[in-house]
C-alpha cells in the first residue's frame, strides 16, 4: 500500500481531499477498532484457558462461561464509553 504525499492531497479539489481525508481516519478507526478485540480476545483466550495444551476443539464448560463473561465486560464497557463520548457531542 503506498501513501498518499501531502503534494498529491494538495492537487486534489477541496471535495476530493475532504473524501480522502474521511476515508483514512474511518481506516484508522477501524485497525483500533480491530487491534482492540484482537487483543481484548487474546487478553480472555490466556485468562480463561487453565494454561494446559490445547487438545480438542472445544472449550471446556468452566473456559466458555469465563469467556462469556469477560467478552460481555468488555461489550459492556465499550457500549458505556462510546455512549459517553456521545453525550460529550
């Protein structure tokens, strides 16, 4: 992926710019967005799994139950930030 030079913004129209800029903090947004749950799950994976080899490709009963619960905190949590964020509009 090559990046966009402040030279080539520069030449685009004031609509065009505004379109390109939109667009890459909409991707920036989503690769956190994106980093977050990656690292949230693995942060949940190594908390709820009892640090044995993995052999089957299921989860055990007690490892689903603390993975439902740690993702639920974590919806939980985001759904509460952004709200707040929200109301600071």
């Amino acid at each position: 992926m090559s990046q966009i030079t402040q030279t080539a913004l520069q030449n685009l129209d004031e609509s065009s710019r505004k379109d390109i800029l939109q667009f890459i903090e909409s991707e920036n947004s989503k690769s956190k967005v994106q980093m977050s749950i990656h690292n949230f799950t693995d942060m949940c994976f190594k908390k709820c799994n009892d640090n044995v080899p993995i052999t089957s490709n299921m989860l055990a009963p007690h490892e689903e139950k603390c993975l439902t619960n740690c993702l639920n905190r974590f919806l939980d949590t985001n759904i509460k930030v952004v709200s707040a964020l929200q109301a600071q509009k």
